[in-house]
C-alpha cells in the first residue's frame, strides 16, 4: 500500500471498509492462488533444466509430457509474472 494516502481516504475513494481491508489482507491465498503457486515450480524446474532457452509454448509441451495439463496461456502470464 501506498504511503502518500491513508488508509482511511483509500477505503473512501473504493467504497470499502477498513475491517474489509484488513480481512482481505489477512486473508490466505485462495485455490486458484495456490495452484498458480504449484505450476510455478514446475514451469520454474522445466524451464531450469532446458538452460532456460525454452518459452511457454515448450514448457507446456514438457509439462504435458510429465502428466501435468495446463494451458500455454496460463503458463505465459505466470512465465512473465516471474520474470
């Protein structure tokens, strides 16, 4: 969060509550979340043991070689959601 606002005059301008913040923060990461957080190793191990020359349209390849389905679409956001 941003130290320039309040807490306050940001849960005014979005129409939240504080406590609604404070339980969204609290919050753990939901199964979608969690399943992104799974897939991200994977593609993190294929991607380290191709010298990391491999793109998504590969590791989705080698995923579905290991038994695992995804979507290369899926594997693109989380590929640049890493970096």
């Amino acid at each position: 969060m941003s130290t320039d606002y309040h807490l306050s005059m940001l849960c005014k301008v979005l129409a939240v509550s504080r406590s609604g913040y404070h339980a969204w923060t609290s919050r753990p990461p939901g199964p979608r979340a969690q399943a992104d957080a799974a897939l991200l190793s994977l593609i993190t191990q294929a991607h380290q043991e191709s010298r990391q020359t491999y793109g998504s349209p590969r590791i989705v390849h080698s995923l579905h070689r290991h038994g695992r389905r995804c979507g290369r679409r899926r594997v693109s956001r989380l590929m640049r959601q890493a970096g």
